[in-house]
C-alpha cells in the first residue's frame, strides 16, 4: 500500500512537467518547448518547423538568417524583426497587437521580412485608434498571400525607408490596404477593397503598379504632394483611378503616370481635388471607359498653383460624359508628327469647360474628339499651321481634329451662348457687331466716300437751280 501511494504522488508530483513536455517547434531533430527558444538558437539559414497551433509574441535579432515554416498550423503573434526571415505555409498567421503601439507586426530598418503561400486572418486587436498589419521601416515582400481583412484600419504601413514587393495574391480588406512614405511595387495579384474612403494612399514616395486586378468602391489611389504614381499595366474596376487629397500641402511636383490598363470607372477617372495643386496626370496609353454623367477628367481645384492633364495616347471612351473640366490639357505631343489617330477622346454628350482658376490652357497637338459642339473658347494652341477642324456627324455631334488644309466648305456650327456672358460670342461665320445688336459697324472709309457723294449732289441740284431762274428771266424778257 504504501509503495502504491508513493507512486501516485510520484506521477502526480511529474504531471506538469509531462505536459509541459509537448514542444511546439523543432529545427532539423532538434525539438523545442517554445518558440522563441527555436528562433534564438537557430543558425545561419536554419527552418524552424511548428509543430502546433501557437499564440505568442517573437523577436528575431539582427544577426538571425532563418525561416519559420507554419506546417498548416495557425499561428497568432506579435512579431518584431530586425533580421532576415521567412514566414512559409502552408499555414495562418493571425496577428495580434499589444502593448502602447498598435502593431502586430514591425519591420525593423535592418529587417528583411518575407511572407509565402499564406493565409491571414484579421487584425486581433482592442485598439480603437488606427491599427497596423504591418508596420514597415526595412524590406517586405508578399507573395502567394491571401488576405481576408473585414475590420482592420491600415494593413501594410511602410515608412520613409521601407520598401514592400507584392507578388501575386488575393487581398480583400475594408481598411486602408496600403499607405507609402517611400517605395512600393505590386507585380500582379487581386485586390479587392469594400470600405468608403481610400484604399491605397501614395503620401511622399514612389508606387508602382506593374500589373493586376483591382476592385474598388471608391477611388483606389489618393496621392499627397511630392509622391510619384505609376501604373503600367492591370485591369481596374473602380470609382476613381487617382484622386488628389490633399495635396495642397508642399511644394513638390507630384505626378501620376499610366502607361497602360483597362480602367472601367463609373465616375470621374482622374481627378483633382479641391485642394491639389503641382500635379501632373499623364495619360500615355490604355482605356478608360465609363457610362458616368460627370467630367470624365476633373481639375475642381482652386488654387493659384498649376495642375495639368497630359493624354497623350490610348483612349477616353466616356459618350455620356459631361465633358472635361480643365484648367490645364494638353492632348497630344508636340513633336513633328501631327495624327489624328492617337489619343481618341468620345465625350459625345459633353464639352470642354474650364475651371475656376481665370486663364487656362487648351494645348491640341494630335489625336480626334467626339464632342456635341465646338469647343467653347478659341483661344487653343495648336502645331504651326494646323487648325481645329469640325466634321459634322449629322447626329447632334462633332469630330474635331487638326488640319492644315482650310476648306471653304468646312463646317463651322456657331458656338451656343452662355446666358452667364453679357458680351457675344464671335465665331468664324458670325459678324462682329456692335454692342447694340440692330446697329452694324460701319467701316470708317466707306463713310467718308458716302458723304463725299452727297455733298456732290447737293452743289449739282444748287447749279441747275441757278441756270434754271436764270433762263426763266430771260423767257419773260422776251
């Protein structure tokens, strides 16, 4: 009896540590208690390998080189790198944030931090300021990963000395998918972004897109002063392609260049705001289309400072569009090929119409539009010896292009008047009049020589008077 009593307090008294026994990482045969214990033995270019579903926070130092391989395993944790890791699935990485800075996952300035073929789950947090994914100052590269974001409020935030690749993917998020202070580039993969603000925001640095699927709700890309935005290629379904926040604040040139994409937008494709200004959109090729009843191009801005829209290439087919809202466009390179191919512009319900700003500028140097009348003011630089010519379509719609052939018969429709404008408006085949409509303009010359004529008339009529008295005296005298 009492060697049985001793036995059970022996197993009882061993309990925790055979539970405590079960590890939950190994490298190569060698298995561990925790994680972090792995990570800090670890050598150059080891893999860890989970062994179960895992909740815990790690850091990896500056001299680490190594993987962390989930093994189809979820794994929720606070993870702070300065080395150079590998986070691989199969697997889930739920992040969670702690502590005072609400960030799950922070990519130091020496990090290079690398995520593969990997689920993750939404941002576990009790913060209810702005929450971060991702909070990256070194090297951060995405690919195969598939994002199922319903709540989070930034998922990658990638500061003045980051640099983020994403390759490939299924992202859907209704929080801020990315902001960039310094260099992103997406090569290709899915997106999409269900939330009523902006989803990727370009503040100060340079953002490529090279290729992929965007869906948005709102505009996809707002910009801030100083940043530069390129798309090359992709297919796009959203509200806005570009949308200027406020770029009001700075005084750096910001730029947004496509080269290429589908976009189908169901508003204004490219836009300024109210506040933007130094802001240069250039349209070299692609296709934007859109059934919207706003400017298809908007420059709403009313600053003294300069935005401008550069098209010049590929086509704007917008027919139910209002028009182009402007204070800057130049449509068209200005080199020594004049075409009327490229760049295609359908507002075929609308116009151009400037802004608010007074003087603008209207730069036509190749390309056709479709528009439902003359441009409104005449006042467009055009190549030297080319003029805007108009060929009537015969359904309430004009092709405007350039030649350098005036022909007589060329169709000039008048230019409708603005019940906003006190003065008239002049057109090629309207006569200059007076201010007083029923009072035409007489040319000074032509005055002098009818004047001229009447006095003549009436020294003539004084003569023959004169000889006629003159002879009637002399009948009575006989």
């Amino acid at each position: 009896m009492r060697r049985v009593i001793l036995t059970v307090l022996t197993i009882l008294f061993l309990y925790p540590s055979i539970v405590n026994a079960e590890n939950v990482a190994k490298i190569k045969e060698q298995e561990y208690e925790t994680l972090q214990e792995a990570i800090d033995e670890a050598v150059e270019n080891d893999e860890i390998l989970l062994l179960s579903d895992e909740a815990t926070s790690i850091k990896v130092s500056e001299d680490k080189n190594i993987s962390l391989n989930l093994n189809s395993h979820s794994f929720n944790s606070n993870i702070n790198n300065s080395g150079k890791l590998e986070i691989k699935g199969p697997g889930k990485l739920i992040a969670t944030t702690t502590g005072d800075f609400p960030v799950s996952i922070n990519n130091q300035e020496s990090g290079e931090l690398s995520l593969n073929n990997l689920n993750i789950d939404d941002l576990n947090t009790e913060h209810i300021e702005a929450n971060y994914y991702f909070y990256n100052s070194g090297k951060l590269s995405l690919e195969e990963v598939t994002l199922n974001g319903e709540s989070m409020s930034y998922f990658i935030l990638n500061i003045k000395t980051g640099e983020v690749t994403i390759k490939n993917g299924n992202y859907t998020t209704q929080g801020v998918f990315l902001e960039n202070r310094n260099l992103v580039t997406i090569e290709d993969g899915t997106y999409n972004f269900n939330m009523n603000t902006f989803h990727i925001r370009n503040t100060s640095g340079t953002f490529t897109i090279n290729n992929g699927n965007f869906t948005s709700n709102t505009a996809l890309i707002d910009f801030e002063t100083g940043s530069s935005t390129i798309i090359n290629n992709g297919v796009f379904n959203v509200k806005n392609i570009v949308n200027s926040f406020a770029s009001l604040f700075g005084e750096n040139k910001t730029t947004i260049e496509i080269n290429n994409g589908t976009f189908n937008t169901i508003d204004s494709a490219l836009l300024f705001g109210v506040l933007a200004k130094n802001v240069d959109i250039i349209f070299n090729n692609g296709t934007i289309t859109s059934n919207t009843k706003a400017y298809i191009l908007s420059d709403a801005s009313n600053t003294k400072d300069n935005n401008h829209f550069y098209i010049n290439g590929g086509v704007i087919d917008a027919k139910n569009s209002e028009g182009i809202l402007f204070n800057n466009i130049t449509i068209g390179k200005n080199d020594d090929n004049v075409t009327s191919e490229s760049p295609l512009i359908y507002i075929n319900s609308g116009n151009f119409k400037y802004g608010y700003r007074e003087g603008y500028n209207l730069n036509f140097y190749d390309g056709k539009i479709i528009l439902n009348n003359i441009i409104e003011d005449t006042n467009i630089t055009t190549p030297q010896g080319y003029y805007v010519k108009y060929d009537d379509n015969q359904d309430n719609t004009y092709t405007a292009y350039l030649s350098n052939v005036l022909e007589n018969n060329d169709p000039k429709p008048e230019t409708p008047v603005d019940p906003g404008k006190t003065e008239d408006i002049i057109t090629e085949n309207k006569p200059q009049t007076s201010p007083n409509a029923d009072k035409t303009v007489e040319n000074p010359q032509t005055g002098f020589y009818s004047i001229v004529g009447i006095i003549g008339i009436i020294v003539l009529i004084t003569i023959i008077g004169k000889l006629y008295y003159r002879n009637k005296d002399k009948i009575y005298k006989i």
